[in-house]
C-alpha cells in the first residue's frame, strides 16, 4: 500500500498540497450554460484531500 501524501513530508516542513482545475479558455460553460467542468473522479480526489488538510484555502472567483 502507497504511503499517504501528508506522511511523505518531511517532519520539519508544512506539508502542502494544490489541487486545481481550469479550462483552455478559462470560462466554465458549455453551449452557453454554466456548467461543473470536473468529473466524479476530480470530485472524490477534492472530497479525499479535503479530509487529511488541517486547513482549506478557496479562490472561488476567477482570476482576471
């Protein structure tokens, strides 16, 4: 069994991790609709990530 990411890290540094999805163009939408551009996988593996973070930074708006 893999070794889990956090533990990999060595103990006297902050372990870090980023997980981020975007889109060629930048824009979330297909036929001109609002839409996720993420499937169920990138779903489980932020669910996943989310539960070994002591702490969760979100950028919700999309940088210009």
């Amino acid at each position: 069994m893999e070794t889990p990411p956090q533990e990999r890290a060595p103990a006297d540094r902050p372990f870090v991790f980023v997980n981020m999805i975007s889109t060629v163009d930048g824009r979330a939408a297909r036929d001109g609709r609002s839409a996720t551009i993420g499937g169920d996988a990138d779903l489980e593996l932020l669910l996943e990530l989310r539960t070994i973070a002591d702490a969760v930074l979100l950028r919700p708006a999309r940088a210009a």
